[in-house]
C-alpha cells in the first residue's frame, strides 16, 4: 500500500461527486475558489432514484446555466395529481400559480445523473476544480488551520489537505461516520420497490399527469413520468424477502393490479431500497460539513431530498466563498448549520412522512376528511399557491433565509 501526502490549504475538499458535490464544486470553481471532488465509485453514478426539480431548484440552476441544459433532456411537468386508486382523480394542482415567485413554475422531471453530467462537462474547463475516481474518502483528521483526508485509492491511500471539507459522500457518509456525528431518526419497515416500463399509462388512465401520487389502503403507488419511461413507485411488506420483490411474477402482479395489461409489462429497471427519516446531529464539526444525504434522508415521496440537498450545497458554498475572500469570518459558517437543519426536519423530513400518511391512510373517515380537503385547497386559488409554495420549497427556502 503506497502513502501519498498532498497539500493545498486554501483548497475545499468534497466528498461525493452526486449531484450535490458537483454542484458545490461548480460553484467555488466559477467564484475562484480551488476545490476537489473525491468519488468512491470508478465514474459518475447513473441511478433512478431522484428525477424531479423543484421550481427555486431550477430558479438556482439557472444562475450556473445548467437549468438550460437539463430542459432539453427532460419533461416540464406542470399540473401534480393526487388520485384516488379506484375513484381516480381527486385533485389537481396547477404550478402555474407560482408564476410571478419563480421564473420555473413547474416541475422538471429529469434524472439526477443528467445534472451531474453536465456539470462534471462543466468542471472540465475550469482550471480550478478536480474530480477524482476511484477515490474515496475513508477518514478525517483536522486542527484549527486544515483539514486532512484520507483517501483511498487502487494504488493505495493518499492524503489530501485543504481549508474545508464537505460531506456530500450519501446516507452511508464516512465523512459523517469520521466526524462521529449520530444520524437520528428512524427506518421504516417496508422498503420501496421502483419498475421503470415503457409502457404508456396516460394513454390508458384518463387524465393523467405527470406527476400522481395514488392513494390507497392496501398498495398505494406513485407513477412519474420521465423521457422514454414511467417509474412506478409500490411499498412492499416487510415479509417479503428482497428475492422475492424482485422477481416477475410479484412484479407483474403489482403493475397488473394498478392498469391490467394483456401480454404483461416489460421492465426496464427495477430498485428496491430501504427508506429512513434521519437527520445529522450536527452539520457541521470544525472545519467540516454535511450536506445532501449525508446531512438528512427522507422518503421520496414528494422529490425533496434532492433538492433539499442542492439547496444545502449553494447555502454553504455561498458562505465558504464569503470567507475565502475575507468577506467574513469563519464563525459565521455556523449559519450554514442554523439554517438548514431545522428545515430538513420541519419541511424536508415533515413534509414526506405527511405524504406517505396521506397515501396510506386506511381509516374510511380519515381518508374522506383528507381528500376533501385537497379538493377544498386545489378549487381554491389561494388556498392552492400556498399549498405549492410550501410542497415546491419555496417555503422552505424563505424559512431558511429568515434564521440568522
């Protein structure tokens, strides 16, 4: 094993080239500021899992002219729906509304290895970033002037120096583990499945949007659309063996249930994941932070984590900059902290476990009383922009940049 020892104290370090590591790292190139990017795995990740932009998130996007980008290779969904699995429509929302408090007001349905594509494209020129592979971080050591990685890669384990260090490296972050920094929350006991079909559902479910999420007290779903393909998204029972989740037939009877077939569907991908709510302790331990999946997972089901995750990102590079530049001072990075936890467990974590109560909810009366109410609020103009503003994180970011 070869030992290598590098040093650039000026320089940010970041683990974890997704989509929030590589949006920070875009940020400090562009401003000046030296910064590398450390991936574990040997290139750019290409998973299903996050594929919706929120309206601030692409309003954001737009200022680094990435959002360009990802609109030609995804779909402006604009109405959200909220169904009912054998009653059909129960609510429509039109993000129209938010015209006037967002130059996007509709959702992006693009997944979230197109973004750190055009990023990494993006890093390529600027003379001031790195990206690393096979490269990851496994500890961190740090004193009042620096911070110290080790890195580990296929020719040995390497140590790199700089004045900050991001954790952007996922829910499993060893940054976080390195920081001993407790991951508080809970994992819920079913897991989710996603099949991604070809299969065109509008042409069969009337009215479809999409973007719908499907109540129902034995198997609720999601269905999103995205280029070329839906991805429907089940709960499973927590008896069921992965093997078993995974195979055809279960598959088949699940798709089957929600739009009979003749012929059966054909798969293009299948995911099963383990779902959490958890928040970090702390984000950020000296000269080191969380951001993104590191800092807070939640369920997927209304597409914030992601952008939760962004948003965490230009928070804190906004203010690592400030200092870079001498425009402040290092105490003022525990704003970083003040502003985003208490938004991914009031909006962020709050917000999904409220969406997957409503899909689930069993209970006749309650399930009336619910539903009733997303009719009242979606026929009401007002009533509807306040319940888009809080469900597109606009909300969310006006709340952050309320706390000092």
């Amino acid at each position: 094993m070869s030992v290598a020892q590098r040093s650039d104290g000026g320089r940010v370090l970041i683990a974890g080239a997704g989509p929030v590591g590589m949006v920070a790292a875009l940020r400090f190139a562009l401003a000046g500021v030296p910064v590398t990017v450390f991936e574990r795995a040997p290139g750019l990740t290409e998973d299903l899992r996050a594929s919706t932009f929120h309206p601030p998130t692409l309003d954001m996007l737009a200022a680094f002219g990435l959002t360009e980008g990802l609109l030609a290779q995804g779909l402006v969904a604009r109405h959200t729906q909220f169904r009912d699995r054998r009653d059909g429509v129960v609510a429509e929302f039109d993000l129209e509304l938010l015209a006037g408090e967002t130059a996007h007001p509709y959702r992006l349905q693009c997944e979230q290895f197109k973004l750190t594509r055009l990023v990494r494209e993006r890093l390529q020129q600027l003379p001031h970033a790195q990206v690393r592979f096979d490269a990851g971080v496994e500890d961190v050591e740090q004193d009042g002037e620096r911070v110290t990685v080790g890195v580990r890669t296929p020719q040995g384990v390497e140590r790199h120096q700089g004045a900050w260090l991001i954790g952007a490296d996922g829910a499993w972050s060893r940054v976080r583990q390195a920081l001993g920094i407790e991951f508080e929350g809970y994992t819920y006991p079913e897991r989710f499945l996603v099949a991604s079909t070809a299969h065109d559902f509008a042409a069969h479910m009337p009215r479809l949007a999409l973007v719908n999420y499907v109540s129902d007290p034995d198997e609720w779903c999601v269905l999103l659309r995205v280029p070329g393909l839906w991805r429907v998204l089940f709960p499973t029972r927590p008896e069921e063996s992965d093997d078993e989740v995974l195979q055809d037939e279960p598959i088949q009877r699940r798709l089957q249930a929600l739009l009979p077939r003749p012929g059966g569907y054909v798969t293009e991908h299948r995911t099963l994941y383990r779902v959490h709510q958890r928040v970090a302790q702390r984000y950020r331990k000296g000269r080191a932070f969380l951001c993104g999946d590191a800092a807070h997972i939640n369920n997927p089901l209304g597409g914030m984590g992601m952008n939760g995750g962004l948003h965490d990102a230009l928070n804190l590079a906004e203010k690592l900059i400030a200092v870079h530049r001498g425009e402040a001072d290092a105490a003022s990075l525990d704003r970083y902290e003040r502003q985003r936890r208490p938004i991914a467990i009031q909006y962020i974590n709050a917000g999904t476990a409220r969406n997957k109560q409503l899909l689930e909810e069993r209970d006749p009366q309650v399930r009336a009383q619910a539903q009733d109410e997303l009719r009242r609020t979606a026929e009401d103009p007002s009533a509807a922009r306040a319940f888009l503003r809080r469900t597109s994180m606009i909300d969310a970011l006006a709340a952050a940049a309320a706390l000092s």
